[in-house]
C-alpha cells in the first residue's frame, strides 16, 4: 500500500471516528484502542444532548447517512437482514435516504463514452439530461436509440467503486479489532456481518449481474401475457452502464390514477400475489425488492417489474425446510419449528435449548387457530427470524430477502385493496410444494441420496477404524467419554444404522414396484404368471415388510 493510500485512509478512519462521536458512540473508539484517531475533534455539549435524546436506531442511521454512500448502501441492506439487527433498529433503517446530488451532464457523457466506446452522440439519439432518479452508487436517465426505441440508462457515479472498496477495506478492519478486544463483538461475529453485507454491496457495483438477473427472471413469463420484464440492451450495457427498455405506466401508489385509467386494483394485487410467489416458490429466484417504485401497471392491468440488483435465491433444500417451518406453524409443532430452524440455520455451540423451545412456544402460541385467511406471512416470517437473531442463529441471507420480499408484498397489496390476502394467493402454491415433497420421485430421490450418503460412511468406516488403532499403538489417542455421552454415542449410531435400512427398504420398494409394472406393461402374450395377481401380491408383501420396519424403528425412538 503506497504512502499516499495509507494517508486518505487515515483521513477516512478520523471521518468514521467523528462521526461515532458526534452520533454518542464515541465510546467505542476508545475501546478499541483508537483514542488518537480523535485528537483535535471537539463535539459541543449540545451536540452530545440531542445524540443522547435520541434513540440507539436513530443514532445509527444518522451516523451512517453522514458518512455517504458506502455507508448508506450498507444501511439499506442491513435493514433486509432482521437475523443480524434487533427491529428497533430495522425500522429506523427503512427511513435511511440517499441524500446525494445528481452526476453533473459531463460526467454522464464521460462515463458513457468510456464504458460504450462510442461517441455519444452515435450511441442516443435523444438524451434526457435531468436524472429521473438519483441514488447513492448510480442515477436513471431516458433515453431514445437511433433505432427508435425509448430506453431508461442506469448509470454509475464515477469513482464510487474505489471510495466503496477504500470504505469496505476499512470496516472489514474495524470489525476484526472489535471481534479482538471487545466479547460482544466476538459473541455476535461482527466481522460475518461485514463480509456477508459487503458481498451484497460489491455485487450491486456490477450492472451486468443485474442485467442477468432481470432476462432469468424474465425467462418463464415470456409467454404470460399479464407480466412484462424490460429487455436488456446488452450492446449499451457494461458494469457501469445499463441500458433497458423503459416501461412506461402507472405506480401502484397512484391509486386515482389508475381507477381513472380503469384498472381492477384487486385484479392488479393479485396478479402481483401471483407474480412474486411463482418467482418464490417455483422458479427459486425472486425480486427482493418489489416495493411500489418498482412495480409498474402498464396498459391492459399488465403488470411490469424493474430493477433487479437485489434479488433472492431458494435452492430446493431451503424451500424444503421453509415448507416444513410454515407446517410445523399451522400444525402447531414445537418440536417441527425447532427441526425446521436447524436445517435453515447455523447454531452456535453454546445455544440455550430450553430458552429457545420457550421463545418457539410463545410463537406457536400466537397462530394458533388463527385463520388461514387473516395470517400474515410476512409477519410470520419477520417473527421467526427475530427469534432467530435473539439466539444468534445465523439464518441464510437469502431467506431473510424472503422475509422482507413477503413484507414488502403484503404493503403493496393492502394499499390497493384492504381486504386482500396473500395467502388466498399463496395456498395454492403451497399446496403443489408441499406434493412435491411427497411424490414418489422426491420419496425415492432422497432415500436415495440418504443411501448413497451412509454406504460412503460406511465404505470408509475399515480405513478410518484403521487409522484409530493405528493411533492407539502409538499412544496418541486419548478418550474422555462420560455414560451419559456413550449413550449418546450409541443412540447416534442407532439412529444411523435405522436410517440407513429405512433408505435401502424404501429404495428397494420403490425399485420392486417399477419392476412389476414395467413387466405387467411389457407382457403381451398371455403366460400362467399372469394370471395370478403378481403386482397386487408384491405390493402388499413390500409395503408389509415396509411397514414393519417402520414400527420397529420408530417404536425403538431411534430415528
């Protein structure tokens, strides 16, 4: 790193440092080792009442809307993220707002020209110079090609990503010398925080992932006639310059706008409903942000999305388990909840059991009997990751995206009609999930998988035993085993060797009975063999033996 690097860093952590202590977290500077970053900072005694008057959120955001972009960007993501921060402080982060002047007109040129390598004037044939947004990394321009069609330009502000990274660099450090010197930070692994935030952040600085996040998502409606994704113009586009159509229409929020047009707002919450959890719960990939700004209703109550840098990801496990937490809810299963969370989540090692089942019971308490048409998932969802962060459960980024996205859903929708429910939308998809889960395809996918995940444990049992004896000739194995955890050694074992004959009796049925009806279908002359019932004999007797095995393990508890 140069002298003169080292140097504008310098100056940056003294602008972070005063910044705390204008904002009553001057504290923390000393804890960590950093009083010099100070010298020279004076903060009235006004200054420090009215940080003092205000609330922890408040304080944040506030500190972090005075250190710029960087900060701001890295604000609006965490408030997506209610498993990392507490909702007093989420809430005040919704408020955060990027108070930046627009790239002045010889920049945009200068950028465009340099991203495009084209004169400008080859490249629009028309070229609005009043942004219609401004935003903290970028600002939108309409445009028109010489081909005639009317584009909207998503630019990047020059140099951002270098004060971006120079920002980055500095509190992926800060948060190394907290987790050091201070057990909280340690306790809640600031410096995880920083990285998955900071990943978020470098991945919206490149425009042709959004780019190709908005033709995926496009993808499986190019054939509905209700859903309008923007084209891409991938000759116009670079990492710092996108160019798309411009969906011209109408904000959900101009509700007298759109009666005037006579559009059917409930049919427009609807195919909104529609629209997102399609993307949800069959596609995996979903816009994460789908809040009035970016929903436009076009001519016909078709309905247009825009802006795609944040986007959620569901891999069929996580949709398995997120099916599984909302079942578990409804049948009001303490034990299901738990199972659920900890096949989404990391626990820690020193997690409370017992504070957890109660903060889980408390849960189950509040839906219970609630009506299928007055739950509201996304509350649902907020609630559970709430629980989430109060046991410092590490909960994947892209199911806390789900939470918001459900959030932000269910605002739209009840501003265009009150009566509206999601879940009336929702069911349905549940439902084909949830059948999913149980067809025989999956049934035998996964017995499968669970087979092949136990014979490799068990092929590599001779070799691992080996190396254990090995070890213990040589006197450099030492056993610290209490009763209580041989138990739970053998119980363990138990539970494997049940799991592992439950995988290889459920794949052999499965294998049986393909085998029977393929050669009922291949048969064609008639043979004394099939003249008796074979297929119904062998069916009874393989789920019999199905059946009995199932009974001996679950009657043994070692499941």
């Amino acid at each position: 790193m140069s002298f003169g690097r080292k140097i504008r860093h310098l100056q940056r952590y003294r602008d972070i440092a005063k910044a705390f202590t204008r904002n009553g977290f001057g504290f923390l500077i000393k804890e960590l080792g950093l009083p010099d970053l100070l010298t020279g900072t004076h903060i009235s005694r006004k200054e420090r009442q009215e940080a003092r008057s205000r609330t922890i959120g408040e304080r944040i955001r506030r500190f972090l809307e005075e250190l710029g972009p960087t900060f701001v960007k890295i604000g609006q993501i965490a408030s997506t993220r209610p498993d990392l921060l507490p909702a007093d402080i989420i809430n005040e982060l919704i408020k955060m707002q990027d108070q930046v002047p627009p790239i002045p007109m010889e920049q945009v040129l200068q950028v465009i020209e340099n991203e495009l390598g084209e004169p400008f004037d080859k490249l629009f044939a028309r070229f609005q110079e009043a942004p219609m947004a401004a935003a903290s990394i970028g600002q939108v321009h309409l445009a028109r090609l010489h081909s005639g069609e009317q584009v909207a330009i998503k630019i990047q502000r020059p140099y951002i990503r270098k004060v971006i990274e120079t920002d980055l660099e500095i509190l992926e450090n800060l948060a190394r010398l907290a987790e050091h010197r201070l057990s909280w930070a340690a306790k809640y692994q600031v410096s995880d925080m920083v990285y998955e935030l900071a990943q978020s952040l470098r991945a919206e600085l490149d425009y042709t992932n959004e780019g190709r996040n908005a033709e995926r998502m496009a993808k499986p409606f190019l054939r509905d006639p209700n859903v309008r994704f923007p084209v891409i113009y991938w000759n116009y586009t670079s990492e710092n310059v996108l160019t798309m159509d411009y969906l011209e229409g109408v904000k959900t929020t101009d509700t007298d706008r759109l009666e005037e047009l006579g559009h059917d707002r409930r049919l427009i919450a609807e195919r909104i409903a529609r629209l997102v959890f399609h993307q949800i719960f069959v596609e995996g990939l979903f816009h994460a942000d789908p809040h009035p700004g970016n929903i436009i209703v076009l001519p016909g109550t078709v309905i247009g999305l825009i802006d795609f840098g944040m986007v959620g990801r569901l891999t069929p496990m996580l949709k398995y388990h997120f099916g599984s937490l909302v079942i578990a809810l409804r049948r009001n299963s303490t034990e299901g909840v738990i199972k659920a969370i900890k096949g989404i989540g990391i626990l820690p090692d020193d997690i409370d059991m017992e504070s957890l089942r109660y903060d889980v019971d408390e849960l189950r308490e509040k839906y219970y009997d609630v009506p299928l048409s007055s739950l509201r998932l996304g509350e649902t969802v907020a609630d559970l990751l709430g629980v989430a962060y109060e046991h410092r459960i590490r909960i994947p980024s892209d199911l806390t995206l789900l939470g918001k996205t459900l959030l932000t859903l269910e605002g739209v929708v009840t501003s265009l009609d009150p009566s509206f429910s999601i879940v009336s939308v929702a069911e349905p998809f549940g439902r084909k999930l949830f059948a999913e889960r149980l067809s025989p395809r999956n049934l035998a996918g996964n017995a499968w998988n669970q087979f092949s995940e136990y014979s490799e444990l068990l092929m590599e049992m001779p070799s691992k035993l080996r190396e254990l004896f090995g070890m213990m000739k040589k006197g450099k194995l030492h056993l610290d085993i209490s009763i209580s955890e041989l138990d739970s050694l053998m119980k363990k074992m138990d539970q494997i060797s049940n799991r592992l004959s439950f995988s290889i009796v459920l794949l052999s049925f499965s294998i049986i009975m393909v085998g029977l009806i393929i050669g009922s279908s291949l048969g064609r002359e008639s043979t004394l063999l099939w003249d008796f019932p074979v297929i119904e004999i062998g069916f009874c007797v393989a789920t019999l033996m199905f059946v009995f095995l199932l009974f001996s393990i679950f009657r043994s508890g070692r499941f």
